[in-house]
C-alpha cells in the first residue's frame, strides 16, 4: 500500500527537525511531505534529506483563479501580522502568487492531512481555506500550556480550539485517573512551581544546523523587514523589584503575538489602556491591593511602557526575572489570554481574564466580556474562590486529554511518537465524530 501524505505548511527553523523525527514515526502508512518558504527551513530541510515545495521560495502573479473561492475577509480575521492583513486587502502579486502556488500543491500532492503551526502566517490562512474545501483534515499545533506538551487540534489553537468546547466541564469533573498518572501530574506540577525545567532529549542524529548560506540570506531578510530594536522601557529596571505584601499581577504580552491582534477584542494590543482601567478597579474594588506589571521578555525592546509608567507611578514594573516568584506571592492574576491564565491556575491563584482563549470559562477563571465587568469580576476574584477541585480536573484533563505529551525540544521516542499518534487520530477520526477515550467510556 502506497504511503498517504502528511504536508507541514511553512514550519519555522526551530519546528523543522521535530517535525521530520515525527514524519519518520508516521511510516509506513504515512509519509511527510513539506512547503515551506523561510530560508532557514529550507535549508535544514535539504540537510535532512526532505524534498521541498515551492520549487521557487517566493514569486508574483497577477490573480488567483477565482474558482478557488478564497475569501479575504475571512482570511484577514485570521492573519497576526498587519503587512499580511494588507497584502490580502491589496491582492498583492507576491499574494496572489501564494495562493495559486499553494492551490497547485493540494493539487498535485493529494494529501491526507495538512498540519499548521499557529494558523495566523499567511500561508498557513491561506491553506486552510483551500484545505477545508477539498475537504482534507486540519491539524493545527502550537505550544501547550502544561510543561513539555504541545496542542494539536482540528480546528484552530488557543481561542480556536476544540477543547475549549468539545467537554463540558461536568463532564470534565467526574473522569478518574489512575494512581500512576496523579503521581506523574503530581510530579510535572511539582517541577513547574520549583522551577524545574523538563528532560528534553536532542535529535538522535544530532542537532542540524541550517546553512551560513541561510543565515545571510536571512539576516539580510531580517536587516529589510523586521522592525528596527528602539529604546525603550528606560524607566523599568532589569532586576525584579521588592514586591510588597498584597498585589494583584498582571503579566504583560508581545504586542504583535495572535493571541492579542486576533483574539483580544476589548483592548486589542492596546495594554497601556488595560492597566489604565486595572487601576482604577482595584481603586475602586480594595485600594490597598498593589498592582504589579512585569514586561515579556519578548518585548522589551519592541513596545515602549514608559508613557505608562509615568501615567501610573503608584505601578510597580517589573523588567526581569522568573514570573513564578510573582505567581507565588500574588493575590490574583490579571491576564488577557497569556499562558500565565494556566500558571496562575497551577499556583491556586484566582484568575480574571480580558481576552479570548480555550480556558476562559466560567468555574475556572473570572471572565471579562465589557469593560465595565472588570471592576465586578475583580472583586468576585478577591471574595469568591471558585472550586479548586474543579480547577485541577481540569489541568489534568488538559495534560492527558486535551494536550499531547510532546515539545518540540524534545525528540525523545516517546515525545515524536506521541505527537506522531495523535496526528494519525485526528486524521483518521473525523471532526464531526470526534471521541475522546476517557476511563474506559466515550466523550463526545
């Protein structure tokens, strides 16, 4: 029987080795087949033996066919980048380019499934409008929440996702797990809040590196669009400050990342204006309650709080430092939707939320959907505790269920096989029936 393809859209350098020690686990009824544009990628690709699609990275046209029904609008709402979202709204030639070079490989390739990172590049949007039509199964990856795991889900990642729905939290409250898996949740949560960093195995053949080829391509790529480093956050100190006694912390975001151009309706990127209004509900809610802002260290020299913190001098900023000695001391958590949402479940904390993700329900987090619901919800959070029994079903359903206990760091046999696994589920089980295999029952 001939191998089905597995195509991997436009995996960035650090996914590309994983991801080929996850094809060779597809074998033998599945083959990996990748398109992918970034120089990098590319480059590690040849190294490792793969065929490459495009044949050319990049190119121009003057339109798509428009029989393949692509719709902009759509594909705009999904897209983190503005220069994306304004090649689409301009059907640029490179664009246009894209979206026929992609239609000619679904074509040619027939593929069985198609994996995303993310969902929120150009090419990954792009495909998965043209994969949804010619019916073909989606797997949508990024990273996991929990230590060493990873999402994969048929229909989008952090907001987009399944499990954000697939399981009533009812339901999600009466699975058992056996006395071996509590003690290794038991003991992943333990390493977590003491600062462990999980066993990751390197590459078997050894770590690939891409071409210095690559590498000047890239950075000449890189000196032409990425934006120029400013000078910024003088004002922030680099080394964490004394935190006073009672705080309630708010972790900031990279401004350009998905999760806050896609999936924060209320404040968008706009966070100088959600610390604005975190200050005047905590004055309002318990005026002796701190507010503690630390920076991402992804964008420190990308977005300039400094404004801010002049607005807010009663603000403590914090510039560095592990975020889990702030978690540990905090009276709540504040987040849009950051991966901190979790942590901050892990360390028993209340959580208020003022964006979109899969874990922005209400049992597990205070949720805010108008403006004027911070200040209520705020006060809920410091007053009333929500079930904590609930809550820890529900990491460990994320940790067993909901996630794959796999990283890309770690190319570990039982790392790729795990992700290898759970691509070949989705595959063959169709969304429509998806069935979690939960204690020996069926969870729709």
């Amino acid at each position: 029987m001939t191998a089905s393809p597995i195509v991997f859209i436009d995996p960035g350098p650090n996914l590309v080795q994983f991801l080929v020690g996850v094809g060779d686990c597809l074998a033998p009824d599945y083959i990996p087949v990748f398109f992918s544009r970034h120089v990098k990628s590319r480059s590690l690709l040849r190294r490792l033996g793969q065929e490459i699609y495009p044949r050319r990275r990049s190119g121009q046209a003057a339109a798509w066919p428009a029989s393949l029904g692509i719709d902009p609008e759509s594909l705009v709402a999904r897209l983190r980048k503005a220069s994306d979202r304004d090649r689409v709204r301009q059907s640029s030639p490179d664009f246009c380019w894209l979206v026929s070079e992609l239609d000619r490989f679904l074509a040619a390739i027939e593929p069985r499934g198609v994996f995303l990172w993310n969902g929120s590049g150009l090419a990954a949007a792009v495909t998965e409008q043209l994969a949804r039509a010619r019916g073909i199964p989606l797997l949508f990856g990024e990273n996991g929440y929990l230590p060493n795991t990873l999402q994969l889900d048929p229909e989008g990642v952090n907001a987009f996702a399944s499990i954000g729905w697939r399981m009533g939290l009812s339901d999600i409250r009466t699975i058992s797990y056996s006395e071996p898996r509590i003690r290794e949740f038991d003991a992943v949560i333990a390493g977590y809040r003491a600062g462990r960093k999980p066993m990751c195995l390197g590459p078997e053949r050894g770590r690939v590196r891409p071409s210095w080829m690559a590498y000047l391509i890239q950075s000449w790529i890189d000196l032409r669009q990425r934006p120029a480093a400013i000078r910024a956050n003088r004002l922030i100190s680099r080394e964490p400050p004394a935190l006073p006694k009672r705080f309630a912390f708010f972790p900031l975001q990279v401004s350009s990342d998905s999760q806050l151009t896609i999936h924060s309706p209320l404040y968008g990127n706009r966070l100088g204006k959600a610390i604005a209004d975190i200050d005047q509900a905590l004055r309002e809610v318990e005026p002796g309650l701190r507010l503690v802002v630390k920076l991402h260290p992804a964008d420190v020299r990308k977005t300039d709080y400094d404004p801010v913190v002049r607005a807010f001098p009663e603000v403590i900023w914090v510039g560095g430092g592990d975020v889990r000695a702030i978690l540990e001391r905090a009276d709540c958590v504040i987040t849009v939707n950051s991966t901190v949402g979790i942590e901050g479940m892990i360390f028993g904390k209340p959580v208020v939320t003022l964006g979109n993700n899969f874990y922005v329900r209400d049992g597990l987090v205070y949720p805010v959907r108008e403006r004027g619901e911070l200040a209520a919800q705020l006060k809920r959070a410091l007053c009333e505790p929500l079930d904590a029994g609930l809550i820890r079903q529900y990491l460990l359903y994320l940790y067993f269920f909901g996630f794959v206990r796999a990283h890309w760091r770690d190319h570990s046999p039982i790392s790729l096989g795990n992700m290898a696994r759970r691509m070949v589920e989705m595959i063959e089980t169709p969304p429509a029936s998806t069935r979690l295999q939960i204690a020996g029952e069926e969870w729709r």
